[in-house]
C-alpha cells in the first residue's frame, strides 16, 4: 500500500500529519520528508499520526529520524503519536523510543505540545 499523508492544521498552529499505508525508501519516503520539511519551515509543532503505517523499513527510519533532526534545527517539534504494534517493536529494537516524543493517542501527543506551550 502506498503511503496517504493527510494534513490538518489545528487552530493553535499544531500541525496532525496522519499516515497510512507504508514509509519505505522512494517515493514514500520523499513525498512525507517534503511535506514536513515544508511545515517545519513555518515553525509548526508536527505530530505524526502512525496509527495507519503498516511497515517501516531503514529508509523510512532514517527519515524520520533526519525530520527529527530538522526540527530540532528549525526551532520546530516533531511528536510521534499512534504506534502500531510493529512500529512499536520496531522502534524499540533500534532504540528510537528514546530519541522520540511517543504518544499513545494523537490527543496526548497534542495536549504535551500544550503543556509545553503554558510552561
């Protein structure tokens, strides 16, 4: 299944990019890396929805983990919300639980935004 990348802007500036199908190297991984890098570059706060991804393979890790890194750089924030059980896994594997902001619901991933916000 192709990757399906769903924008929706909240009113505070929070950005949901919900995904589903697959984040494999080509044009998957190029077509999510632009629209991100395009939201980063308006200082968005981005939460990923996963809760639709199917597979992820190392093409599609790295380019999560460069989008972290862009945000990082750009003043922006990316979230990760929704895991599936086999991103999960695999995100826990290669340890990228512990570099990623990772939320159970897209709410929880929007309401830390928030708290940061208020803090």
């Amino acid at each position: 299944m192709q990757l399906k990348l769903n924008t929706r802007k909240l009113d505070d500036g929070i950005v949901v990019v919900d995904c589903a199908g697959r984040i494999v190297f080509g044009e998957e991984t190029s077509e999510l890396r632009d629209r991100v890098k395009g939201l980063l570059s308006e200082g968005s706060r981005v939460v990923l929805n996963l809760g639709e991804v199917s597979y992820i393979d190392s093409g599609g890790l790295g380019t999560l983990v460069a989008l972290f890194t862009t945000a990082r750089g750009s003043g922006g924030s990316i979230k990760l919300a929704r895991l599936t059980r086999r991103v999960g896994d695999l995100l826990q594997v290669t340890k990228l639980l512990t570099v990623f902001d990772v939320y159970d619901t897209e709410e929880e991933a929007i309401q830390s935004f928030r708290k940061g916000v208020a803090a």
